[in-house]
C-alpha cells in the first residue's frame, strides 16, 4: 500500500516503491538485464489502473565502471513493451563512479495498444575518471503504438551493454518511484 507523503491541490503524492537492496550488477554481458531489485511498494499497475494525466518521477542511483570507448543503454520498460529508451551511449572510462537516473512520464491517453500513449523523459549522468567531470545525456520518448493500459504494467529498467567485459558495470543502491500527480 502506498503512503501519503504530501498533499498537493487535495491530491496526494504517493510514495508508489521504494529499493530496499542493491541490485545484482550487470557486468560482463551484453544482455539486457534489470537493475532494479526488490523493495516495498509496488511496480504493478492491474488493467485500467491507469488515468490520463497520471505522471510519475522515478530516481536511480548507483555504481558504474566502463571500459573506454564502450557503449551502455538504458531502457524503461513494461514487460516487452519500451516506455523510454536513452539510445546508445558512448562512455568514457570509468572505475567505481555513481550515476543517477532521473525519469518522468505521464499518460497521455488510455486505451489499447494504438490508442494509449506515454511520454517518458529521462537524464542519465556519471562522473568519468578523467577530472572527474559529470557528463550524461538526456532522453525522451513517446510510446503510442505498444503501449497499453487495458493490461498489467509492470515497470523495469534495464541496462544493455554494448561489449561483455569485466569492467563494464552497472548496478542500482537506490531506487524510488512516487506518483506526482
């Protein structure tokens, strides 16, 4: 059950998931896997759970180690179904830094596949080795095609490495996700 943590014009912000562990890092592999683990709360909205307007902000953060030149993407998902992808990103070299990821997105329509749609806008930043400066991207997305809320939605957030090495690695402490309106 969610928890009430403020009140907005009479509509509360929910507090919807909260990490409880690290995640198991991804490393070595140029499989798409989860960096999430488990918590309390929910990731789960059941059919038809969804309105318009229903806008989310989800946090990141964590430890991140890359080979130079190698490449890294991060993808929101529901099941199979891409709610925001942040595209193939170029990393510098990185030895035990922290990232953060940043997400919103709001429901635009609700409905079936085709007629449903959500905006996800996302920024994925790091520190690189070299002077320590922070560098990242930004992303947004639209998915008015697959996505559909006369079904379970189950929100993941993957990462795919572009190279399987043992220096390439990524893994979340923290992860929270809080409906904002």
């Amino acid at each position: 059950m969610a928890t009430s943590i403020a009140i907005k014009d009479s509509k509360p912000i929910l507090g919807l998931f909260a990490q409880t562990a690290a995640s198991t890092p991804v490393v070595n592999t140029t499989t798409e896997t989860t960096i999430l683990n488990g918590g309390v709360g929910t990731l789960s909205v059941p059919p038809n759970g969804f309105q318009v307007a229903d806008s989310f902000h989800a946090i990141l953060s964590g430890a991140l180690s890359a080979d130079n030149n190698n490449t890294l993407q991060i993808r929101v998902k529901s099941g199979a179904i891409i709610l925001g992808d942040s595209g193939i990103i170029t990393l510098p070299g990185i030895t035990a830094k922290f990232f953060d990821i940043n997400l919103n997105f709001t429901i635009r329509t609700i409905g079936a596949a085709g007629v449903a749609s959500i905006a996800t806008s996302g920024q994925f930043t790091y520190s690189k080795n070299a002077s320590n400066a922070f560098e990242g991207v930004d992303f947004f997305f639209i998915n008015n095609t697959t996505f559909d809320t006369t079904i379970a939605n189950a929100l993941d957030v993957t990462a795919e490495w572009g190279t399987a090495s043992l220096n390439n690695s990524i893994g979340t402490e923290i992860f929270v996700l809080n409906k904002i309106y």
